[in-house]
C-alpha cells in the first residue's frame, strides 16, 4: 500500500467564536486523488487553507510526509511541497503570464529547470503560451484559472490542493480544467480536489470525503460514493 502523505486527525478551526471545522480526519495517500465535495459553507476551503498555513489551527494535528506541519508558514509548506491552488484564483493582475508563472517557481533556484516547466505549462494550456505577455488581469476567468494551476504546477508539488477550480467557469472550460486535473495526477502528482461539482470530481477521484457543517459525514472509494443515494440526493440533484 503507497505511503500516507498527507493525513489530518481531528482539525478544528474557529473564526472567533464560530467553529468552522469540527474535528476533520482523513488522509492522502501517494499516487491519489482524492476528493472533498459537500456544499457551499461545509468547511472544505478552510479546512485546505489550515492545512496549507494560512489559517491557524485551533486543535488536532497536520502530518505531511510522516511529520507534524501544524503551524509552519505557507511559504515553508511550498519549498516541501505542498502547495495549493487557491478559490478565486488569486492571480497577480498588474504582471504577465510568463511573470505568473515565474512567482510559482520562487522557491526554486534552477533556471533551466524553471524554463523548462513554463514550457510544459505551456504543453497543458496552448491558450496561455498564445498570450504569455499578456497581463492575467485582462484575461477571462477561465484563462486565470489555467494560470492559476499552472503557477502552482512551477513549484513542483508533490502534493497538489486544488480549491474549487471549476467554480464559475463555462461548461468548456470546466471540461479543460478537469482534463487537466486529471492529465496532472496520471503524471504522478499527488492531488487532494476540493469541488461543489461532486459527479465531475469523484468521477476523477480514488477516494472522497463529504463534509458537512465542519465535518466528514461520509468517506470511501469515489465510485461508491458517487452510487450512494444519499450522496446522488444531496450534491447531484436526484
């Protein structure tokens, strides 16, 4: 069985006196995809931005690789490997697309490497290499989105948090990113999905989890959970 490489145990998040995230526990094993799908203010985005240091954690623990990351900056969990691709994009508007992709890759130091992955971003999304001068402010959201996880691929991840990437994206965009999604964990990289579009992500995923008011209510393979009436009820609508 493939080493355990990301595993929460009990997380508790609080802003102020609410309790975001009520005692959360899984794991990510390498090699997988693994999905957290439930509705919107279930806690999965919180939950992703304590695990990647940008949230402070009220209890429990964060392993990564077999050690306990609980406190570390985001800035450190990057040059580890562990990187997230936020909600919302989060893009430097005011700088190019080959700029964007050069801040994915602050952490390293090898510019023939880092040459070389801006090219294979490139190989991923066409559309990007057509505009790599262009400001990623006058893009479109799906072209952001693109730049987005392009960005977070230049840091090399061994493990990949990718946070509502299809969200607010066009029906031919959400099947390019979730193409590459895809694509990016066939290559070997790691992914843990965050997704309100449960069908879409447990038909990519290993494994999933469903979060629930701060909590995993259920978890299993992906394709179980997709068969799941009380699974196909709540998130798919039937």
């Amino acid at each position: 069985m493939a080493d355990v490489l990301l595993k929460v145990r009990g997380l508790k998040v609080a802003y102020g006196g609410i309790q975001a995230v009520k005692g959360v526990s899984f794991e990510v094993r390498e090699g997988e995809l693994v999905s957290l799908i439930g509705a919107n203010g279930a806690g999965k985005t919180t939950t992703l931005k304590a695990i990647t240091g940008i949230q402070p954690v009220a209890d429990g623990d964060i392993e990564y690789c077999g050690r306990s990351i609980r406190g570390q900056g985001a800035w450190d969990l990057v040059r580890q490997g562990l990187v997230m691709v936020p909600e919302g994009r989060g893009t430097f508007t005011r700088m190019t697309i080959v700029e964007n992709l050069q801040m994915g890759a602050f952490v390293r130091d090898d510019a023939a490497g880092i040459a070389e992955d801006i090219e294979r971003v490139f190989a991923l999304f066409p559309r990007l290499k057509e505009r790599a001068q262009q400001l990623a402010g006058t893009m479109s959201g799906g072209e952001q989105q693109m730049l987005a996880m392009g960005r977070g691929l230049m840091a090399r991840p061994r493990v990949l948090l990718l946070d509502e990437p299809s969200m607010g994206l066009s029906p031919i965009m959400v099947d390019k990113i979730f193409e590459v999604v895809d694509d990016i964990h066939r290559r070997g990289t790691t992914v843990l999905l965050v997704e309100q579009n449960a069908s879409r992500a447990l038909g990519l995923a290993d494994r999933g989890y469903v979060m629930d008011s701060g909590e995993v209510t259920m978890d299993g393979a992906a394709r179980e959970l997709l068969a799941d009436p009380r699974v196909r009820a709540a998130y798919l609508g039937e």
